[in-house]
C-alpha cells in the first residue's frame, strides 16, 4: 500500500510569524472589544507578540490584603499592593495561521502554570480573538 503524505492543520503546532500590520490591527480589536465588554475590571491589558503567538495579559486592582496575609509574605501594605498591581493575570494565548478571524487558542492554567490547548465555545479549535479574549476573561472579576 502506497500511504500518502498530508498536511495536517492542527491548532496547537506550526503557525506563521504574525506581521506588523497584523498586529497593529489585532491589538486594536482586543483592546475595544475588551474595553466594550470588561471595561472596569482590568486597570490594563497588555498585548505581545512573539513569533506565531499572541499573548493577553491584564492587570487588575488587588483586594485588601488581611494582616495575616502581610504577616506570611512579610510585606507592608504598599509593598503588597505595588507588586500585585504589576504581577499580570495570564488571560491566553493566541496562535496565527494566516487568518485574522481563525486563531488557535490556548488558556492559561494556573494549576498547571502553562497555557493548555483550549476549544473555542463554538466547539472549534479556530476562532476570532474576540471570543479568546472570552474565554480568558474568565480570570477577571464581575464588576
């Protein structure tokens, strides 16, 4: 038997470098779209690229620590509040194949510390970044 070699399109391996002008408008879509729907319950996103990859962080204001809290982390309540205000919530990460309307995605796990392959709620492993940035929200707080 003569087996045939394909090219298999899988969402979490291979990619295409994500250009400039891609980016650009990619940011832009996450950036309104994130201020649209969770606008006030992040203080910032920040939005990277490396490679194939598209990562979503956000930054949002922490709660009261409790004495107890301070006491194990040796910190006073600036120190606490300082660090927690720059340490980044992992919302996802996005893979580019070519299409601005149909990336990979994986979400971040904290149990784990790494982002996991992830299906879009459609029930595809492609989708808009619009709906990645959904999934991720999770990590953000209701208002």
């Amino acid at each position: 038997m003569n087996a045939k070699k394909a090219w298999m399109h899988t969402p979490d391996a291979g990619g295409v470098k994500i250009p400039p002008p891609v980016r650009s408008r990619i940011t832009e879509r996450i950036t309104r779209y994130a201020e649209a729907q969770y606008g006030g319950r992040y203080s910032r996103l920040n939005i990277r690229y490396r490679g194939v990859f598209c990562y979503i962080d956000a930054y949002v204001e922490p709660t009261e620590p409790s004495p107890e809290l301070l006491n194990i982390t040796g910190e006073t309540r600036e120190e606490f509040m300082d660090r927690m205000r720059n340490t980044p919530v992992h919302l996802c990460r996005l893979r580019y194949f070519g299409d601005e309307d149909a990336w990979g995605l994986a979400f971040y796990t904290y149990s784990n510390e790494r982002y996991e392959l992830c299906m879009f709620r459609s029930g595809g492993f492609f989708g808009p970044v619009e709906e990645a940035f959904d999934i991720g929200a999770m990590y953000l707080s209701a208002e």
